[in-house]
C-alpha cells in the first residue's frame, strides 16, 4: 500500500493545555508517521524501521494470527517536560481511533491492544504496545501483502519486476569474487567478503540436528549498499526459498533468519545455507558442492610397507589414467616414485599389481580395462624405474573387489584404484 491513506488524528483523553516547557527532542532522522495514524501529542520518534517486507505475530484473544507484508516499527517516546501518560490512555487514544473509521480491535489490555482495518483496498494491522514505561510507546504496523521475488535460481530466465532504486556511489565486489553460478543476489547487495575453498566441510541445520557436508565451498558474505531500502530477515531468506523450489529442490529447515536448501544440478548435489548473523543489511550465503576430496597427498614407501605387513596389500590413488584408457598421466610420477621405494627398502617384497575398476559400462570390458592398467604399471615400473620383471605380476578383478557403493560419485572414485598385494 504505497497510495496516501486517509489521516486518522488520534483521540485523546487529556486537556492538551499542558504544554511543553523544555526544547522539544527532533524525530530521529529519516522517520515519519505511518499516514494511517497520528502520534500522540507531545512524542517524538526515537527508533524507526520500514521493511519491504516482514513477519510480525499480532497477539489476539486466543493465540497469535502472523501477518507478512510492508511493516514499519515506530519507538515513540515523551517529550521532557510533558505531563505523564498511563499506558491504558495511550492503548485506547489507538483503539479509539482505528474503531472510528471502522477498523476492529481484536485484542485489548491496559498496556497493549490488536487492531485490523482494511482502507484504499489494503488490510492493515496494528499493534501498540507500552514496554518501555510511561514516558514511551512502540507501534507496529504491517500492510498485509506477497513479498517481491529478487533471487533467480539458474533455471529462471527472467528477473522479477521490482520498485527501482538509484544508488550513488555504490560499493564495487570483494577483488576476486563473484555470484554462485546457481543463484543470483539480491538486488542492491555487494561482495564484502569471498572465499572459494576447494575442498571443505560444513554443518547444515536440519530441523533435527545438523548434516556435514564436504565438497567445494563457497562463502559469499553480501552487505546492503547505502541508501537502499531496508530488508528483513525473512524477506531475504524467502528469496533463496522461492527460488531454489522453482528450479525443483528442496527445502529442509526455515526459520524467519535462516535456510538450509538442497539441489541436483548439472549432476552434482549442492547444498546451500542463508543466514543473517551480521544485522540486516548484510546476508551469509554458505554453499557446498558435495564431492569428495581430490586426494594430492600420495602415502610415502614407509607408510605403504606397513599396511602391507599388516595387511598384505595397499591401495594407491595417486595413479592416473586416461578415461576409459591405460595410458599413465605424467601425474602420476610420484606415486611410482613412492612404489620404487617401497620395493628398495624391501628387496625380498614381490607383488602382485591389481588394477580395478567401477562398474560403469560392460563387466568384460572394464576386466580387459584393469588388465590393461595393471600391466601399464608394470611395464612402467620396469622400463623406467629399473624393477627387476620377477617381483611384478599384473592381475586385473575390474569392478569384482569395491571397497564402496558404485551407486554414488564418491563411491565410484574410490574403487577405481591400483592394489599392491604381496606375494608370497
């Protein structure tokens, strides 16, 4: 409702000759009376909040009845000087007033009271309330209405029209950062703080407990640009809701200042987390692209000789292929490297190397494929690090031996490996 509305001027139960002896205290700056009712005489505004939107809980008779829409929060408080006002006369100057031009008041004590009234088409709720003694008075006022979509998820191709704002001198992005591909920001937001990690956790708030999640992960920290309209929790973390159930993920715990969020996107499960620690002029964007670690760390020989002593074998994930193929990536060195050291402190170890596979594709075909590897490896080790023939034995058990489910990505990366298995 952004039309003028009809001034209602409050009715007040006291002689008004009574007047004001000292300096009369300025309404803060940027504050106005909402144009539905007037002040009490002899007040100023102390505090003023104007939301595009937000949620406020009107207590009633029995229970309390949540209204979403614009709301404005007004501190009035008493001029030095004034004569004292009970909080039942400033209760019912409200009452009076609303039930006057056939507002209804649905609920009523001597210090606070619940109002409704519908003007120019809009329903509006108030409330007045005294909690912070006889010299001041709190009114709050939401004009009923649907919030504005901003955030476009990646399957959107349009933006939402909304009420423009001219900002001057606006305030450039963090060096180096950017939006998450999958959503936009919110319009009026800049960067103040980026960080891409290549690999790190995070704890997503369920509405029963919390899930870790690992992969690649972002943390985008955006602040309001000065001048900009002020927005609620709600409204911004609605915005992030709206946009990912569009594009057909899931929602797994909201609040009014939070949202844990899920979605499948071009294969890959991405997590996502809004939150408002830092006031509101600034949101916390927490996104996780769920993977598992690339492993860079390759286990030395002194490591791989323990595991076979203990064991009999050992996994080695530093050894890559061509997809599909047994062609050694020059990636790779280090971990032959780490072999060769193995088998020098050891002269008495032979091996079998056993090259496995997932079990994407045809089982023949990924046998054949782990034979080839494995004897890759071998000739590998033999031509260019020097391995005596006879301590070498290629084998190929393809997707036969998995030491994870093949039903996900991480899983699949896991069984895809290289086995040196002593022979005895």
């Amino acid at each position: 409702m952004r039309k003028p509305l009809i001034m209602i001027m409050t009715v007040l139960l006291f002689g008004l000759s009574s007047g004001i002896t000292w300096a009369a205290k300025p309404d803060v700056k940027d504050s106005k009376d909402h144009p539905i009712v007037s002040r009490i005489p002899n007040f100023y505004i102390s505090t003023y909040k104007e939301f595009e939107f937000d949620q406020y809980a009107f207590q009633l008779k029995q229970g309390k009845k949540k209204v979403e829409g614009r709301t404005y929060l007004i501190t009035y408080k008493h001029q030095k000087g004034a004569v004292p006002m009970s909080s039942i006369q400033k209760v019912q100057n409200y009452t009076n007033a609303i039930k006057k031009i056939g507002g209804e008041v649905l609920y009523e004590s001597k210090s606070n009271a619940t109002m409704v009234v519908n003007v120019d088409k809009s329903e509006i709720w108030l409330h007045i309330s005294t909690p912070y003694g006889p010299r001041a008075y709190h009114l709050t006022i939401v004009e009923k209405s649907l919030m504005r979509q901003d955030v476009v998820a990646k399957a959107l191709t349009t933006m939402p029209s909304g009420k423009k704002v001219v900002i001057k001198n606006k305030k450039k992005d963090a060096a180096g950062s950017k939006d998450h591909p999958l959503v936009s920001r919110i319009p009026n937001f800049y960067i103040s703080t980026y960080k891409d990690i290549e690999f790190g956790p995070h704890e997503f708030q369920l509405k029963k407990g919390k899930k870790k999640v690992e992969g690649r992960k972002y943390e985008i920290i955006y602040r309001q640009q000065k001048g900009a309209p002020l927005m609620s929790s709600i409204q911004k973390v609605r915005n992030y809701t709206n946009a990912i159930k569009k594009i057909g993920g899931e929602v797994f715990h909201e609040t009014n200042s939070m949202a844990t969020m899920k979605i499948i996107a071009d294969n890959r499960e991405i997590w996502l987390q809004i939150s408002n620690p830092y006031g509101e002029r600034a949101y916390y964007l927490v996104i996780v692209e769920k993977q598992s670690m690339k492993q860079e760390v390759i286990a030395d020989a002194e490591a791989m000789l323990k595991d076979i002593n203990q064991t009999g074998h050992v996994a080695v994930y530093g050894i890559h292929f061509d997809t599909g193929k047994s062609t050694i990536k020059p990636s790779s060195a280090p971990a032959f490297k780490e072999i060769t050291r193995l088998l020098n402190l050891d002269p008495k170890l032979n091996i079998y190397v056993i090259g496995h596979t997932d079990m994407v594709g045809i089982l023949s075909s990924n046998m054949r494929l782990a034979e080839s590897r494995a004897g890759a490896v071998v000739n590998e080790l033999i031509k260019k690090y020097k391995i005596n023939p006879s301590r070498l034995t290629p084998k190929g058990v393809g997707p036969l031996c998995p030491v994870a489910s093949n039903k996900s990505k991480e899983g699949k990366a896991k069984n895809r490996r290289v086995e040196l298995v002593e022979k005895i």
